[in-house]
C-alpha cells in the first residue's frame, strides 16, 4: 500500500489525495504512510468522511478492503463516476 501511494504521489497524484477507508482487522494505517515515505502520516479516511474530499479537485485514490462492499457503494455513491481498479 505504501509503494502504490508512493507510485501515485510520484505520478499522477500527491501524497495528501490519498486516502485508506479503514475496516476492522485489516490494516494499520499508520503503517502505510511509514511504507510511503511519510512516516508520521495516518492515511486513514472514514468511509463516512469520504464526500468531504469530493470537492478536492485533485486526483483522489482511496484504497479500502476489497470485499468492503459498503466503501465500494459509499464510494459510487459520492464519486458516479468512479471506476474501481484492482492494484
């Protein structure tokens, strides 16, 4: 997680437009910004926090348990047309 969010940020993104939706058990966040090169960063976005970066502007990527289907509608939901792509 941390080399994508370094690969986007060096690409087409920035270290701040990138986000990891939480879900139980899964990973500790804290933890992908040391793997980005941002030790110190807690990447983690609240699936329920999501439409707040709505309006960023900038290219956004949001990485989230692949079987949490409540993130992937949440997600469709603020973002129509939103395109998921397994990484």
């Amino acid at each position: 997680m941390g080399s994508v969010i370094q690969g986007f940020s060096e690409s087409v993104g920035a270290e701040n437009s990138a986000y990891v939706i939480p879900y139980p058990h899964w990973v500790d966040t804290r933890l992908v910004g040391i793997n980005a090169g941002q030790p110190g960063k807690d990447y983690a976005l609240p699936r329920e926090h999501i439409e707040s970066v709505s309006q960023d502007g900038r290219t956004l990527l949001f990485l989230y348990k692949p079987t949490d289907q409540e993130t992937a509608a949440e997600l469709h939901s603020v973002f129509p047309q939103w395109e998921r792509k397994a990484v």
